[in-house]
C-alpha cells in the first residue's frame, strides 16, 4: 500500500517500486516502465484522443452494466468519484470504503481520492495524476486513470508461457491468428487496420460464426464492422470502436486496440485453459514417451552385453592341447583377434551403457519421475561384477592349468622310479650313491609342495567363482593332491629300504682295494658329469645363461686333472692283473668289490668327451637366444614406459578439467571433444606396444626387470582412460541437460561450479558434510548450528545425499539448487488439466483425448488409461488421475 497523501497532492502514475502489493507483480512493472510519462502529444491527437474515449467508455460500460448502470461521457460521468468507485468494486469483487454523498466539492475529491487509493494498493504508482484534475474533469488525466485500471485488471495478468501483460497479450494474438492467410500480428496499432486478425481470433474460437475465408484484405471496414458485430451478438463483447475511425487514422491508437483486443482474451480465458491444459499434457507424455525408449535401450544393451560375455567365458576358459601346429596357430590368432578385434568394441559399449544409464537417470530426476530400475540381472553393477568375472576367470583358468601341467610333467615316471628295487643287488658304493640321490629328490619334492599348494588354491578360488568347469578343475586338483600324498609314502618307503640296506652292507668286509676307493668316485664323478652335460637347463635371463657358461667353463678346466686320475685308476687294474699273474693268481671274475670296470671307465670317459663341445653347442644357442629376449624386453620396456606416464597423465589431466570452469558448458564440452580425439589418436602407439607384446609372447617370456608396466596393465589404464574422459563428458553433457530443462543460466552454472570448487579443497570432486554446510552458508541458507539450523540441514542431506554415503557430488549439488530455483511438473499439475479437458469431470474419453491431444500422444493415454470406476462413470470413461499418478510413480494422489 502507497502512502495516503492529501487531496490536493497529485497521485503518480507509473510502476510499483514495492511490486508486492494485492494482485502486483513484476509483469505489470516491466510494461508500464514503458508508460511512466503519459505522453502529452498524443492525447492531442484528436483522432486517437476519440478512439480511447469510446473504446474506455465501452470498457467501462461492459462492468458498470453488472451494477444496473453506465456512463455516457467519460470525462464528465467519473468527476464525483461515485461510478469510479463502483467500477473498481465490480472489477477487483472487493469493497471500497463507503463513498460521501455530499455534492461539494470536497465531497467529490475525498471520494476520488478513495478510488485513486485503492488503485495504489494494488500496486500501482500515478503519475502526476491528482484527485482535482478528474474532478474537474481533466480529459487527459481521467483516460489516463482509466488506461491505469484497464492495465491492472484486464492486462496485467494475461500470462503465455515465459511472456505477460502486453507482450503476453501480443504473442497469444500471434499464436491463435499463425495459420490464417494475410494476418501478421506484430503490433497493436498497424496490424489490425484490415479487420482480419479480429476475424481470425472470432474463427480460430468459434469457427461456425465467421466465414472467413470470404472476407477480402481490400474491404477493411466490412471486415471490422463483420467483427465487432459478430463479438457484440454471441460474445458479449460491445462494440468499442468504428470502423471508420480505424481505416481512416494513419495509426490507430494502441492503447484502444489492446483494451479492445484483452476482451477477446477474457472471452475466449476457457479455451485458453484448455489449450494450456492440452500442452501441458502434451509436455509430459512426450518426456514420458522419450524416457520409455531410452529404458528400452538400455535392457536391449545390457541383455547384448552380458550374453556375449557368457557366450566369452566358455570359449576363454577352451585350454585343450591342440593336435598339430596349424591348429596351434589358429588359436592363437583367434585370441589376437579377441584382444584387438573383438573385445575392444565390448569396452565401448561397455562404457556406453553406463553413460546411457546415468543419462536416464538425469532426465527422470529432471521431469520429477521415479528413478529407473533395470530388470533383475541387468544393473550396471550385474554387467560389472561379469566383466570381471570375464577378466578374472581368463587369469584363473589360464594359471591352473600352466601349474597343472607343469607339476604332472614333473611327477611322470617317479611313483616307478620310488617302487624300484635296486638296492637289493646294489654293493654298497651303490648304495651311498642311491641314497644320495634318494636325498636329492627328496629335497626336490619338498621345492614342489607350494606350487601343489597354489594349485589347490587356484582350484578353490574357481569355485568361489562359480567357474562353469569347475568339476574338470576340481577332478584334476583332487588327481594330483592324491597323487601327491602317494609320492610322499612311497619316498618314505624306499629311504627305509635304502638306510636298511646300507648298514647290512656296512658288515661286509672293509677291505676296499686302492681300485675300488677310487674308481667308484670317479665313476660318479663321470656320471654326474654326463648327467649334467645332458641336464635340460631352463633360464629366463642373460645373467642365467653366462652363468652356465660359466659353471661349463670351470668343469673343463677340471678335465686335464680328470684324466690323470682316470689314468691312475687304470695303472692300478694293470698292476692288480700284473701282479696277479706274476704270482699265479686266478682272479674269480670281476673285482668283488666295484662293479665299474677299466672298460665302463673309458667308455664314460670317451662319452664325456664327445658331450662337452655338444654342451658348448647348447650353451651358445641359449646364450644367442636370451640375449634376442633381452633385445625384446628392452624394446617392450623402451614403449611402455612411455604409454605408461602417458595414461597416467591425461587421466591426472582428466581430473584437472573437469574441476576447472573455463568457458560456458559448451566450451568445456568442446574442450573435452578434443581431448577426446587426442587420446583416440594416440592409439597407434598402444597398438606398437601389442605388437611387441606378442613378439615377447611368441619367445616365452614372462618376466620384464626393465619396466614396472606390463601389457596389462596398460590395457586397463587405456581402457579406464577412455572411459573416463567419456564419462567426464557424459557429466557435462548432463549438466547442460539440467541447466537447460531448469533454465539455469549460464551465470548460475558458473556461479554454481564456482561455489562447489571453492569448498572442494582436495578435488576430489565431492564436498563432505561440513564442506557442503559451509558452502550453504555462503549462498544465504540458513544452516547455522542451532536446533532449526541442523534440522534444514538434515532435510537438504536427505536430498543431495540419499544413500549417506557423507558425500555430495557436484551433480546432486546442482540438481538441489535447480529444483530449489525453478519448478517442475507434479502429477497433480497434471491432473488439473486431465480436468480441464474432461469439462471438470472426474473421468475422460477417448472422444475427448483425440479431440483435445496430437494423435500419437492421444493414442498412447488411450492405451495406458485404465476404466473409470467411479459412481458417475460413463460408457468408455478412462481414469485419468490414476494414469497422472503412475507417470510420477506415485500409487495415489
């Protein structure tokens, strides 16, 4: 309410500065910002200052006629303020003070005074407009006063869409005459001189009271005089103007059009409802229709997704040996193809679902629906769990059988080798050696007792797994483990038979001839050598293999005094047999104590000789061997250590970009889009590094001290990479999605970004509890610590962080602050204009929905409207509020 001033100080015309007041708004301020100062010029013109005298009086009349009376000038029939009280009260349906009855002049201006009153509580400040000038029946001043009211009560609160008031007006007129030949609404003066866009508001209503397709651009003040008729009869509009005022002014006065045009709109305010009714429907089905198609998407990529991984799993977990080196190569390009081929396409689509999924969900929390929930086994957490169940069982799978295999190699032929009963016949040099072996394969097979043990772990963690083959694995563990078990008993076994035996021989005569105490070792020695010489050596390293180079080296140095001894040794059979003979005595056959003879001896000797240059043969090839495998590591280690840094980078520069504002949204999209291609370019030096993968594969090698990094690595850093600069644009591209459905500007976004990073003092992308409380605080929300502080707080914690996890991301932040700024559809919204298009009734019919929505949308709520069960239903009643609800997925209203 504007301060009372004194009767003889004039009122001001002109917007509220307080914009609160009964019925005020901004709407109303904007236009008449435009009409602070009345213009002076034009009321001179006698032309227009006619046209609004008849046009107000019209107005006027049109509610004074609801009170049993009217006014015929209207400068002279307002001077004593009674009618222009009684034309407020009629038109706000409120009581103004009681009017003076006296005839003074006094009398009169208190009751002017009490109208002008009124009108400022309305929100409305006059201009140079006092009580004195109507009373004295000023002409500029009383229409002036009478545009005033007109602007509050009949335009003020014309509101289309985002636009009221005059331009609200305007652009209802442009909207309802758009499909009408020769009318071009883009005034309130010019536009309709021809009468035509009068006529196309009439028709575009009620198509059965004008003709218009007979009515003729050239013949205006038929058109006009065809439309005020036709408005006057069926519309109870009156006539407020005449067509020969209209065709014969230049310009006809706007403000006389636009009062004339707003009684149209109040007349037509019905339809109005109905058509916004309409289009809110429209709006909501059209989300709903969308959001349906992108639910079915999803199931239709997730279903793809996971049976190719089931069909995967089966086909990864194929390990048997094949039977020739054709089929062996096959195979091992069919598993190059899935690593190149076939596997990266799954990861894209892979991270496609899950930005699909988190799209969805924006858009639902952006149109106020239920969160989506995919069919059981299809949640994006399903997909993953089986994704690394793919990646892990490969690993698994793979292990087990290279142990297996490995360890069966190892048992072959040593169950016989226990049972074996040489010692019975052995002397007792052979026992010692037995034994002496017997204590290295011992020492042998307590080394293998923990791949036994991995073996029997891999084995379990399969089943934990729920590996498909896990009764082949489980058969073959339980083979060995058995196995195992027997090879203990039986080593137990023979070391008892061994240590018997050696003390029976230990009682047998202690005489060892000269012979036989060295022949016997230098037998073992020879052995032990061919048995080396022969050895099967396996190294991974150069360092390895010079070290057998080495240890071969050393062996031969021993060879001149090997053969001195072996000289020796037969000096001594030769004298034996010398002497022997020389004293007539007959030799019973063999020496009784060693069963290595001169000619066992030689032999060994002549073998050992022709197995050291094929050792040195062997060696070299190994040597030239390790020495290609430490080229490859090299030259592996030489790429990946810089892939390595290089991923690790760009997802440490990810991070960076995507906390930072620079730019709009859609520069920072831009940005991210080229970052993107940057990474996708960079993809020929992984493929190098593949490359050189395969050939390191190819060679065997399986160890790399030159690089931290191996192949798998980088191919889960590549793989992450791209999922996250994908996913890191999917989150802007979300963000331009919220801003855009709430009509955040792009100064909030900013604002808002700016505000979030301030108080995420680690980047991490989320703000904990006191973070978010502090950063409330600094946008103006009361969140202070005291009982009422704490409990809003709580309330927002409930919003933004609904699973308790103690963090808020930045787009649960951002959907806080859009649904606190800006308002969304309800299903109570939306059953109000069910209601609308029904004629207020409780139920709709198909009749109805075809007549009132486009065709596809009227045919999807046919289909989806349960039967009206209502007492007061009809034949063919459908239930719209029951379909209302359950598109917000509420179970009642």
């Amino acid at each position: 309410m504007v301060d009372y001033h004194a009767a003889n100080q004039p009122y001001q015309y002109g917007p509220s500065s307080a914009g609160n007041g009964a019925g005020g708004g901004g709407s109303m301020g904007d236009y008449m910002a435009q009409e602070d100062d009345w213009d002076r010029d034009l009321l001179l013109d006698p032309a227009w200052e006619k046209q609004q005298r008849k046009t107000f009086t019209a107005w006027c009349n049109s509610h004074l006629r609801k009170a049993g009376t009217q006014i015929e000038n209207i400068d002279e029939d307002f001077r004593d303020g009674l009618k222009l009280m009684l034309l407020l009260e009629v038109i706000s349906g409120e009581r103004l003070p009681k009017p003076e009855r006296g005839k003074m002049r006094v009398h009169k201006i208190n009751n002017v005074n009490k109208a002008l009153d009124f009108i400022a509580s309305k929100g409305v400040k006059l201009v140079s407009i006092g009580a004195e000038e109507i009373v004295d029946g000023n002409a500029k001043m009383t229409l002036g006063m009478i545009w005033t009211i007109i602007l509050r009560f009949a335009i003020q609160d014309i509101s289309v869409e985002e636009t009221s008031a005059k331009e609200g007006l305007l652009l209802w007129c442009q909207r309802k005459t758009a499909p009408y030949k020769n009318v071009n609404v883009q005034n309130f003066h010019i536009s309709w001189k021809d009468g035509l866009a009068f006529n196309a508001l009439i028709h575009r209503h009620r198509p059965e009271l004008i003709e218009y397709d007979k009515l003729r651009k050239d013949d205006p003040v038929t058109n006009l005089n065809n439309a005020f008729e036709v408005a006057e009869k069926y519309l109870d509009i009156p006539k407020m103007l005449d067509a020969e005022d209209i065709v014969n002014t230049a310009r006809p006065d706007e403000k006389a059009i636009m009062t004339y045009v707003s009684s149209f709109y109040h007349a037509f305010s019905g339809a109005q409802k109905a058509e916004t009714a309409a289009n809110r429907i429209c709006k909501v089905l059209a989300v709903n229709q969308e959001n349906e198609h992108l639910m079915e998407d999803y199931e239709r990529l997730a279903s793809d997704l996971l049976e190719w991984i089931r069909r995967t799993i089966p086909w990864l977990e194929d390990r048997v040996p094949q039977k020739t080196i054709q089929e062996m190569q096959q195979k091992l390009e069919d598993f190059r193809d899935y690593r190149r081929v076939h596997k990266p396409p799954k990861v894209q689509e892979k991270c496609q679902l899950e930005i699909n999924f988190n799209t969805l969900q924006t858009k639902l929390r952006l149109s106020n629906r239920p969160a989506f929930m995919p069919s059981e086994g299809r949640m994006v957490s399903d997909i993953n769990n089986c994704w690394q169940q793919l990646e892990r069982l490969d690993h698994l799978a793979e292990k087990f059988r290279q142990k297996a295999s490995i360890h069966e190699a190892w048992t072959d032929g040593k169950e016989a080798m226990l049972k074996h009963r040489d010692y019975e016949t052995a002397t007792l040099s052979d026992i010692k050696a037995l034994i002496r072996k017997h204590e290295a394969f011992e020492s042998d097979l307590a080394a293998h007792q923990d791949r036994v043990e991995q073996i029997a772990a891999i084995a379990q963690e399969l089943n934990e797994l729920d590996y498909y083959d896990s009764h082949n694995v489980n058969t073959r563990c339980q083979k060995i483990c058995d196995q195992w078990d027997a090879l203990g008993s039986l080593t137990h076994s023979r070391r008892e038979a061994l240590e018997k035996t050696e003390k029976q021989l230990e009682t047998i005569d202690q005489l060892h001839l000269e012979y036989a105490k060295r022949a016997a070792p230098f037998n073992n020695w020879m052995e032990s050598a061919m048995e080396d010489l022969q050895d099967m050596f396996i190294v991974h390293t150069i360092e390895e293999i010079e070290g057998l180079i080495s240890a071969h080296d050393q062996f031969k140095s021993t060879l001149p005094d090997a053969d001195r001894e072996r000289e020796a040794i037969l000096a001594i059979h030769k004298e034996a047999q010398r002497i022997a003979e020389s004293n007539h005595i007959k030799l019973s056959g063999s020496n009784p104590y060693t069963t290595v003879t001169p000619q066992i001896i030689n032999s060994k000797w002549e073998k050992v000789q022709q197995l050291v240059p094929k050792r040195d043969h062997a060696l070299l090839e190994e040597q030239s061997k390790q020495q290609s495998n430490e080229h490859l590591r090299r030259q592996f280690a030489s790429q990946a250590n810089i892939v390595g840094p290089w991923i690790q980078t760009k997802m440490e520069e990810i991070g960076r970009i995507s906390i930072e504002m620079n730019g709009t949204l859609e520069d920072q999209l831009s940005h991210l889009k080229q970052y993107e291609r940057s990474i996708v370019d960079y993809k020929p030096n992984l493929d190098l590094l593949e490359q050189q993968h395969q050939l390191i594969q190819e060679a065997l090698i399986f160890d790399n001290k030159h690089t931290n990094y191996t192949m798998e690595h980088i191919r889960v850093g590549w793989e992450q990479l791209l999922t996250t600069i994908a996913r890191t644009i999917n989150e802007v591209e979300n963000q331009i999605l919220t801003r855009d459905a709430k009509g955040i500007s792009q100064e909030q976004m900013q604002e808002f970004r700016a505000s979030f990073n301030h108080f995420d003092k680690d980047h991490g992308g989320a703000l904990g509890p006191e973070e978010f409380k502090a950063c409330l605080i600094s946008l103006g929300y009361d969140v202070e610590n005291d009982r009422q502080g704490d409990a809003e707080f709580n309330r927002i914690m409930s919003v933004v962080d609904p699973n308790h996890s103690g963090l808020v991301t930045f787009q649960a932040f951002i959907d806080f602050m859009s649904r606190e700024t800006t308002d969304t559809d309800t299903a109570d919204q939306v059953i109000a204009s069910f209601k609308v298009l029904a004629g207020d009734k409780n139920f709709i019919t198909a009749e109805e929905l075809r007549r009132e929505l486009p065709p596809d949308q009227a045919e999807y709520c046919i289909a989806r409207m349960a039967p009206y069960q209502g007492p007061d239903a009809a034949p063919g009643a459908l239930d719209y509020k029951s379909f209302s609800t359950a598109l917000y997925g509420e179970s009642d209203l």
